[in-house]
C-alpha cells in the first residue's frame, strides 16, 4: 500500500545540524514544507555526492520555505564525524537524522529488514505533514537536486492553485492545465 496522501507517523529521532545535536520529531515538520531525503549509509559511495549536491542547492530550498533532512540508519554520532571528515560533507547545512533503530525508516517503508539499511528515498511533505511526492531508486543510481527542487515547487504549486496541474517537464513559470471535460482526448 503506498503511503502517497498520507499524514506522517509520530517520530524523535536525534540529528546533528550546524555543529550541534538537536533532537526533531514530527511537530518541527508542522507548518513548513519538508523533504525527507533517506540513503543507506554514511562513509560510502553514491550517499555523499547526492547529500552534497543536495547541500549545493540547500539556500534554493530553503527560500522557498522547504526545510531539507537527511536520514540513515547512522547514529547522530556517526553524523558528526562524517561531517568532520569529509568536505562533501562538512557543507551541508540541513538536519542530518540518525535513525539507528529504524523506526523513521519504518514509518516511510523503505526499510531494508535484512540490512538494517535505508532504501534511497526522497519525500516531499506539505505543511500539513502529508507526504505529497515519493522518488524511491535503486541502490546504484543517485538522485538529482534539481529535479527534486522542479518537483517541489510544481507540489507546492498545485497546492496553492486549487484546479490546476503541472504537466510533465513543468518549469515555474510554465503553463499549468485546468482538467476538464474538454480536455479529455486532447493532450
């Protein structure tokens, strides 16, 4: 059963942001548009390129009004010394959760029971703490930021234009469409 349109689970879940630990839960997410980003694991290979280009593109999300969180099965401990570490790693700017129980992974469903590891992930969630988009890809192929930032602002576009869709390729700016009757065989 797909959770697409559905509200998201109670969590707490430690993370390390900005040189610190920080503790988030579900109520953070209220009132603010959010992405979830999950990926398998700190130290490894495809994981810090997507996390950094995510990072590359953290000011664009956050103008508008999107707050970015990473979550793996690390600790909040590995996190940190991941961040200390590593370059890619050391700019990112957004919540890194730790999840090393695997509740947050769970509440998603992309949880590798016999890894104890995270699928690759993304969710856009609305202010609501509906989960609005799900991008979930194979354990080699990474994801792109900017698809992901055309993504969420064609979501929040829809949202606030009640009666319009964004067709595919849709670009801000872009024409919309009014589904109707009259639409129907012509596209």
């Amino acid at each position: 059963m797909s959770i697409i349109n559905t509200k998201i689970k109670p969590f707490k879940n430690k993370a390390f942001k900005n040189g610190q630990f920080i503790n988030i839960t579900e109520k953070d997410v209220e009132g603010k548009w959010s992405v979830f980003f999950f990926y398998p694991a700190d130290f490894t290979f495809v994981c810090p390129t997507e996390l950094g280009d995510m990072a590359d593109y953290y000011e664009e999300f956050y103008k508008l009004g999107i707050e970015l969180y990473s979550v793996s099965t690390d600790t909040h401990f590995t996190h940190k010394a991941w961040h200390d570490f590593s370059a890619t790693i050391g700019k990112i700017q957004y919540a890194m959760i730790g999840d090393p129980t695997g509740a947050l992974t769970r509440n998603f469903e992309i949880m590798r029971e016999d890894e104890g590891l995270a699928d690759r992930g993304t969710f856009i969630v609305d202010q609501k703490g509906i989960i609005q988009a799900i991008e979930i890809t194979a354990e080699g192929v990474g994801r792109d930021a900017t698809d992901l930032l055309r993504k969420v602002k064609a979501a929040q576009y829809v949202a606030s234009h009640p009666g319009e869709v964004c067709p595919a390729k849709w670009k801000e700016g872009d024409k919309t469409l009014f589904p109707s009757l009259d639409l129907v065989g012509r596209i």
